[in-house]
C-alpha cells in the first residue's frame, strides 16, 4: 500500500505543474484536492513530509522549507523553482521593507477599520494622519480617500507577514498611481513643502479644524 501511495503522490504532484503557471504546491494545501490521499499517507508515514522523503529526492523535491509554507515539486524542475522562489522572496522582502518605510499614520490607513459608510481619508502633506470621513466630500483640500479596494481592514500590521506587507505596499503604489500622488510623497525625511510646514507648525487639536482653500494650498504646495 506504502507503494502505491507514494506513486500516487509523486503523480498527484506532477499534474499539479502541468497546469498552467503553476504556483508551488505548498503541502498545507495538497490535501485540498487529495484529501484520502493525504489520510493514507499520513496514516503509513506520519506525515506529508515524511511520504516526500520516502519518495525520494531523485523523484520530489523541498523547493522552499520555509516554515508553514514548505513547498514541492518534480525533481526535474525543483532547481529551477527554487531559484525563483527565492528570487521572488527577496522581492517580497525588499516590497515589504518599503511599507515599513512609510510614516506609521500612513501605514495604518490602509488596514485600520471603518464602520459601514465611512471612509478613510489620509492627509498628503505633512504631518501624514488619517481620518474617517462619513462622506468623501468632506475631506480637505490636502486629503486624499483610500478606497476599499486598496486598502485590508482588520490586519494587523505588528503581526502581519511579510507577504501581507507586500500586498499592502503594492496596493499603495497602486493607490498613489490612481490618485495621481507621487509615492515619494510619504517618505521619511524634512518637511518639503510650505504647506506641510504650516501644518506641521500646527497644534494636533487644531488640525482637523483648519481649512485651506484649494487655491491656497495649491500655491503652498508649490513653494519649498
């Protein structure tokens, strides 16, 4: 039986990356389509990943044992896929780094709840603080809405993973080119602007209430 169910898997595995683009067969997912397959591996070996060794690395192959996301594939192409695993790990990395960058008003925004009808509005010019607004017409002049599509309410960010952070920073870059906001605009660093000097000179309390005419923060904005 041991047999036959290894020859199973090594089959099962095998079809899986005749699909097209496959993603990397993670094992927390195989028993998805598999799932008697899995009960008799798991009752024979113990566990998937003992089946993938028994079967030998001459026939399948851990392309990415990174914890929870272990990953496997057809000796024959494992090289290959490893390969871009890692390259897309560095990018996800480098991607998530960039969202770490950004100022923390800046970061909550795209993940803070909201209640039904609200909306989440981020200032452009510093100091970067969110605000729900009930309508999108009673933002100021500096703000700018997210919308639902780019934003994930709810997560955490000081549990979030490193592919959550890549999503949240794609879906701000992704945010900026929609609202025709330059993604530099958020980064770290001196006050650039007369406008975000004025209000950054400003009392916390004091900013929600202040109100710039759009002309006016227009000519600010230009001034360094």
């Amino acid at each position: 039986m041991a047999d036959t169910a290894l020859e199973r898997l090594i089959a099962a595995i095998q079809a899986h990356y005749t699909l097209p683009n496959p993603p990397p067969l993670l094992l927390s997912s195989f028993g998805q389509k598999n799932k008697e397959l899995l009960a008799e591996l798991k009752a024979e070996f113990g566990s998937l990943m003992a089946a993938v060794r028994a079967a030998g690395e001459d026939r399948i192959r851990v392309v990415d044992a990174t914890s929870g996301r272990e990953a496997v594939a057809p000796a024959a192409i494992a090289a290959t896929l490893q390969q871009q695993i890692q390259t897309d790990t560095a990018i996800q990395r480098q991607a998530a780094n960039f969202f770490d960058c950004l100022p923390e008003a800046v970061k909550l925004a795209f993940c803070v709840r909201t209640d039904a009808g609200e909306h989440v509005a981020i200032d452009t010019v510093r100091p970067f603080r969110f605000t729900r607004v009930a309508a999108p017409d009673l933002i100021r002049p500096t703000q700018r809405i997210i919308a639902e599509e780019y934003r994930r309410p709810g997560l955490t960010l000081r549990t979030a993973s490193v592919q959550d952070r890549e999503i949240l920073w794609r879906n701000f870059v992704a945010w900026t080119d929609a609202a025709g906001i330059d993604p530099n605009t958020f980064r770290q660093g001196e006050t650039t602007t007369a406008l975000a000097r004025l209000l950054a000179a400003q009392p916390a309390e004091i900013i929600p209430r202040l109100i710039i005419p759009a002309d006016i923060a227009q000519i600010l904005l230009k001034h360094s």
